[in-house]
C-alpha cells in the first residue's frame, strides 16, 4: 500500500541526517538554477544563445523545443514527486550536450565534461535528499 507523499512531506528525509538534507538541496538547487538560466534563455532566444547554438552545429529551429524540453525537465525535477524522473530524463539530455561537445572537438574539462558535472550535482542532490534512492543505490552496506 503507497501513501500520498505531499510536496513538505518528511517521508522523503527520514532518518537522513539533517546535514545531507540541507546539502543536498543546495546542491539540487545549484543545478537546477543553472538549467533554468539555460532554459530561459532557449525561451527567450537572445542573441547570445543563437550564436552559441549555431556554434555547436545545431540550427536556430532547435533552440525553442529545446528550451521547452528543459523547462518541462526542470519542473519533473523539483517536483519530490518525478524528480527521479526528472534526473532519468536530465541525464539523456545532458549525455547529448557531451555528444555534442565530443563532436565539435571542444576541451575536455570545461566543455566536454560539464554536462556530466552538472548530472552529477543533480544526482548527487536527490541522494543526499532521498532516502528512497539511498535505498536503491546504497554507498555502503
């Protein structure tokens, strides 16, 4: 039997300490603040973001569903509800920025590898948050 889980519910940080949980969110909140630049900034096509995305070998059409993705991703996220979800589908998008990168021949650590470090502070947030996940994915026995 599954009981209704409420957005301020503790059923998500029981017996986490409360040091993981603050930890945690400022985590989650770092990279999704990062996404959500990135989203809106897809939405609102500034000069800037057309540049770059032509940049990286994708077409202008692309920038608008891609921010709408990002934005519908963001809020699968940080809703406690599909934030597991939300980090599935945040991975498969942040794995072709790499791609994408790999592609272009950009550096490795600071173009290559940033969507990997931002899918590890979205990852690594929800854990530290998520016992359910603690559960799932146990660090130690």
């Amino acid at each position: 039997m599954s009981v209704p889980i409420e957005i301020h519910s503790p059923v998500f940080t029981t017996g986490i300490s409360r040091g993981s949980v603050v930890t945690g969110r400022v985590l989650s909140t770092l990279a999704v603040l990062f996404l959500l630049f990135d989203a809106i900034g897809k939405l609102m096509r500034p000069v800037q973001v057309i540049e770059g995305t032509t940049q990286l070998g994708w077409p202008v059409s692309v920038i608008l569903p891609l921010g709408i993705i990002q934005a519908v991703l963001v809020v699968l996220y940080v809703v406690p509800r599909t934030a597991v979800l939300g980090a599935i589908l945040w991975t498969g998008y942040l794995g072709g920025a790499v791609a994408t990168h790999v592609r272009i021949g950009n550096p490795l650590f600071s173009h290559i590898l940033f969507p990997t470090y931002v899918a590890a502070l979205l990852w690594l947030g929800l854990w530290l948050r998520d016992r359910r996940l603690r559960a799932l994915l146990p660090l130690t026995k």
